[in-house]
C-alpha cells in the first residue's frame, strides 16, 4: 500500500470516524457504507462491499447506546475495505478471513480512542468551568469545536496506524496460508452470523409473534437462494 | 439583537432554526463523561437565546447560555425535542428553577425513547434491509443508498420533527412524547425488522461465502451453534469479541500449519 493510498484513506477513515458519535451521527460510518467507500478508494467498490457486509453483521450487536462503550466501525471499515480490495492478488484463502480479523482489531481499538477523546473533553470541560458558568459564548463553542476537531484527528491516526501495522502483517499471514478458501471464508462468516443472529434474538425476542415474523423471513431468504 | 416586545409569543427566523438544526447534527461533538451532552445543548439553544433582551452582551443572555450548558443526557437526535423547547422557554422568560427542572425531568423519556426505537429497531431494520439488497446481488452503488437512504430519511425527519415540536409546545412537550404513533412505532417497526432479518441473513451469508461452496450447509449449522451458545450466555460476554480469539486461532493455525 503506497503513502498516497495512505494518506486519502486516513482521511476517508478520520471523515467517517467523525460520523459514528461527533458529526453527524447519519450512519456513513457503518461498516457496510465505509468499507464500501474505501474499497471504492482504492478502486474496488464491490470487495468493500463484501467485507462491509461482512462487517455489518457484526455490527447489528453493537449499538450507540448512550454512555456505553462500544466498537468504532468508521476507520475500521476504511481499514477493512482497502485490505480486503488491496490484498487481492492471488490471496483467496484467507483474504476475507485476515481482513475481518484486522477490522476488528481496529474496531476495538478505535472504541477505546474514543473514551481517550471524552476524558479529554471531560478536562477541557473542566478547566473551562468557569467561563461556561458565566455563560462565555466562545467557551462553549470553543468546547464544541475543539471536541469535533479531536475526534477527527483520532480518526484519521487510527486509519493511519492501522493501516500502517496491518497491512504487511496481512500479505505476511496470506503467504504462508495453509488452510483452503472455503473453510477459511466459512469460518468468517460462520462468526459473522452467529453474532447477528444473537443479536437478532437478544433485540427482538420480546417483539410479539418474533418467532414466526422472523421464520418466515429465513423461509423467503432461502427459497431465494435455492431457486436463483 | 433586539429585546422581545412584552405579551407577544417569540418567533424564530428561518435562519435561526437552520443554524440550530445543523448545530444539532453536532450536538455530541464535545460529549464527555461529567456533562455528557450539556454543552452541546448549549452550543445548539445558542442562536435562539441572541434574541434575548440585550443581546450576546447583555446578562439573559449569558445566565441562559450557562443553565443550558450544564449536565445533560439524551438520546442525541431526541436532543431537538429539548433543543426547540428550552429555547421558547428561556426566551418566553421563565423562571431558572423551572427550566432547570424541565432539563431534569427530559431526559430519561428523551433517552429511553430514542435508545428503543432508533438503536434497537429503526438502525436494524436499515441495516438488515441492506443486507437483503446486498444478498439479492444488488451493487455497491445500490446497496449503499439504499440503506443511506433509508436511515436517513427517518433520522432528519426526527430531528427536524423534534425541533419543531420543542418549540410549538415548549414545556408542554412532554404531552407529545407520549403520541401513540411514536410509542407503538418500535413494536410494528420491530415485527418487520425480525421478518426481514431472516431474510437477510441466509441471503448475505450465501453472497458472501460464494454460490456452489461445499461448506454452504456447515457454515448454517455453525451460524446456529454460535447463535444459540451467544443466547446462552444472557449477554455476559460480547460476540464479536468472541470472534476476535476464534478468528485468531484460526489464522495463527492457518500460518503455522
């Protein structure tokens, strides 16, 4: 990966970083839109798609709720999206595998970058106590501001580092490559739809009649893919 | 800025609510651990309260600023509800204590209905219909606005609908909280998320794992196995944490081999 793909893909990453709590919160940093923009980035939109997808089905069991902690999926999904896309050169076996894993990592990693960024908050909010108390304008904006601006950064130095780190530790894991490609992508999507449909039980069980809405939903599903 | 006659109902210009609305699309931009959301709060009241008598240098203003700027937690695209009333109430002059109450007593509805229907069912629902789009072949270009689309469509019609509502009612907002439309919405929306996650999920594994594997049917009894284990185990531990360990002994197996 060259320093130019680096560089726009750390901001793309910084970009939608921003998008999962600071602004605008409009869900570009899903992993199926961000890993979907980044392998566009790099010039293969619809293996960004794949592992955004991939991705998306981890994601529906980690929600934004309020003060919890959760996974950053914006720089992540960049970082997912451009390894999948990047990798692409005879790597099959594990390709899918190695750039899920690596995603995430930085998914992880990325949600723990963002309680450093509202520690940091909490102490700017601090020390400006007094100025917010006397209801000083450029205080508040200045808070507001300064707040956003961090969580770029964040966004951009996570996409960056992981980039950085990951991306020859992948082509190293995909040369020596032992297992075939097809128990190696189903061991990936076999986790990725374990945890959705956990997720699906833990958000809908209590929903009336859950059961049979969601039965007859696999039903659709696959008499769609048996019969196309 | 001039002071409001006295008798007559505060008015907002159309310029003054588009800089509140797009401050609200920021409105956690400085979201911390002690005062939560409060700042931003403040930050987005800010271009309604310049309407106060003597303007940004005069004292309504900046005790205002400084009560609205204090501890505040809420779902954030609900915040508008607050937003919009808290903005006619400092500029209808009521008294602190009242409007500090009002703060106190908007934020558990505001989080707890926003949490419900928009991260636990609309936020799915969006992203199981783009997976359903996503399995049925549907290209990037699609799959993307289709979901962006979608989620959109709900979150700024929240938000502008939040604005407006706060500031119609004011402190009577809490009447419209409990529209039955908006409490009964998660349920019916979340029958139709359920139906559609079915869908999806055998669609995108089959596109994601690829027409004609051999491993089609052990990939489904995994997805089963790991789902009921994950169930099991009543949220003590996260999935795709999970993920993480078994996806390593994977691959360290897979290199080492």
């Amino acid at each position: 990966m060259s320093a130019m793909d680096i560089l726009f893909l750390s901001l793309l990453g910084g970009v939608l970083g921003l998008d999962t709590v600071s602004f605008p919160q409009a869900m570009l940093s899903r992993p199926i839109v961000a890993a979907t923009l980044s392998g566009a980035l790099v010039g293969d939109a619809v293996s960004g798609l794949l592992v955004g997808a991939t991705l998306e089905l981890f994601a529906v069991e980690t929600l934004p709720f309020g003060a919890s902690r959760y996974p950053e999926w914006g720089s992540a999904s960049v970082i997912g999206g451009a390894l999948f896309a990047k990798a692409s050169w005879g790597f099959d076996a594990g390709r899918l595998t190695t750039t899920v894993l690596a995603a995430l990592a930085i998914a992880w990693v990325g949600g723990w970058s963002m309680v450093q960024v509202r520690k940091l908050n909490a102490r700017w909010a601090r020390n400006r106590h007094d100025a917010v108390a006397r209801g000083a304008r450029r205080t508040v904006i200045g808070l507001q501001v300064a707040g956003i601006a961090a969580d770029l950064v964040r966004g951009i130095v996570v996409t960056a580092i992981g980039l950085a780190v990951l991306a020859p530790l992948q082509t190293l894991a995909l040369q020596s490559w032992g297992t075939s490609a097809p128990l190696a992508r189903a061991m990936v999507v076999g986790a990725a739809g374990a945890v959705s449909l956990g997720a699906v039980y833990k958000l809908f069980h209590a929903v009336p009649g859950f059961v049979w809405q969601f039965m007859v939903g696999v039903a659709a599903g696959l008499a769609v893919v048996v019969l196309l | 800025m001039t002071a409001r006659p006295p008798g007559r109902s505060p008015e907002l210009s159309l310029g003054t609510r588009v800089s509140m609305f797009i401050r609200l699309l920021a409105v956690q931009g400085a979201w911390n651990y002690e005062t939560l959301v409060g700042n931003g709060i403040g930050f987005c009241v800010e271009p309604a309260l310049r309407q106060l008598p003597g303007g940004l240098d005069g004292d309504a203003y900046r005790s205002a600023l400084a009560r609205e700027s204090q501890y505040f937690n809420a779902h954030p695209y609900l915040t508008s509800v607050a937003v919009g009333a808290l903005a006619r109430a400092e500029l209808e002059g009521e008294a602190p204590e009242r409007i500090e109450r009002f703060r106190t007593a908007l934020c558990g509805p505001l989080g707890a209905l926003g949490d419900r229907l928009v991260w636990a069912t609309f936020l799915p629902l969006c992203s199981f219909t783009a997976l359903v789009v996503f399995g049925l072949g549907g290209s990037p270009f699609v799959t993307v606005i289709t979901f962006l689309g979608l989620y959109n469509a709900g979150h700024l019609a929240l938000r502008v609908w939040g604005l407006q509502v706060g500031w119609r009612r004011g402190l009577g907002v809490a009447q419209s909280l409990g529209n039955p439309w908006l409490q009964h919405a998660s349920p019916r929306l979340g029958r139709f998320a359920a139906a559609l996650a079915g869908m999806a999920l055998p669609l995108a594994v089959d596109r994601i794992i690829g027409a004609g594997q051999v491993l089609w049917g052990g990939t489904l009894v995994g997805v089963l196995l790991g789902a009921i284990l994950l169930a099991s185990l009543h949220g003590r531990a996260e999935g795709w944490k999970i993920s993480i360990g078994v996806l390593t002994a994977f691959v360290l197996y897979s290199v080492i081999r």
